[in-house]
C-alpha cells in the first residue's frame, strides 16, 4: 500500500523566561548550528542568557500530536536612532523547515503590527534567501566580513 505521509500540525508560541527551562535542552540542540555559524559573535550559552533575561525571544514551533519541537527562533527588537523598531531575526534552526517557516513568518508579522514595530530583520547566511524572497522581502545589501589575525 502506498499511502501517502500524514503532514502533521504545527503551532508557534512564544517561550516566557519563567519556563525556558522546559524546553531549552531541545532548543540548544537545534539552534547549536546557528549559534556555531556565528563566527564567535554568542555561543550557546549566551543565547539562553539573553532569553532568560528577556533581552531576547525564544519562538518555538512544535508537533501538535507529539509536542516535539521542530523548529525554533531567537528575536530581539533592535530600536534604532531614528526610532525605527525591528524585530530582528538572531537565529533561526529546525527540521521540516518548508512545512512550518511560512506561517511563522505571517506570524511574526502580526506580532510585529501589534506591538507597534516596524518591521523585521535579519542577517542569515545566502541560501536563507531562497526562503524568503518570493514573500514579499527585499535583499537591499548583504553582509560581509573578513577577518584579520594579528
């Protein structure tokens, strides 16, 4: 019998620091390779600190039949000189990215709206492009460093 997979249901929530406990073993996991591509700028540790004190926010999506986390998202909100306030994407690790990235996204926008922010943001490496450029997102410059060992 060739039946066909059984897409399952997924749901985002935000992780309040009171209970990041609960869930951040699972998160680290997924996020390690995000934090790692950081090229020293935070480590594991200092992505919990962040959410712990509530300088950052830890989204998770999870598996509604199972509660496994699939997918998760650190965001701060970046508050610029000129009084531009962004929602700005940190990290972003999952499995299954294609069944669950699109509804965060509309998401985080109606967040966003709603607590009267002006947009999001981020910095990821190329391929997140290919996520993100048929949905409405512009690539108005792209970033870049070298490194020099003294």
């Amino acid at each position: 019998m060739n039946e066909p997979a059984l897409k399952y249901e997924t749901e985002w929530s935000m992780v309040h620091p009171d209970i990041l406990d609960k869930c951040w073993e699972d998160c680290a996991k997924l996020l390690k390779k995000s934090v790692k591509r950081s090229g020293g700028r935070v480590t594991i540790d200092d992505a919990y600190r962040d959410v712990a004190s509530g300088r950052s926010q830890l989204w998770i999506v999870y598996n509604t039949s199972n509660m496994k986390i699939i997918g998760c998202l650190v965001t701060f909100v970046r508050e610029y000189a000129t009084g531009l306030r962004m929602l700005h994407f940190d990290h972003i690790a999952g499995i299954k990215m294609d069944e669950w990235f699109t509804d965060g996204l509309e998401m985080l926008k109606k967040y966003s709206r709603q607590n009267g922010y002006d947009g999001l943001e981020g910095i990821g490496r190329p391929g997140f492009w290919n996520w993100i450029k048929n949905i409405g997102w512009k690539r108005p410059a792209t970033f870049f460093e070298v490194r020099i060992n003294y």
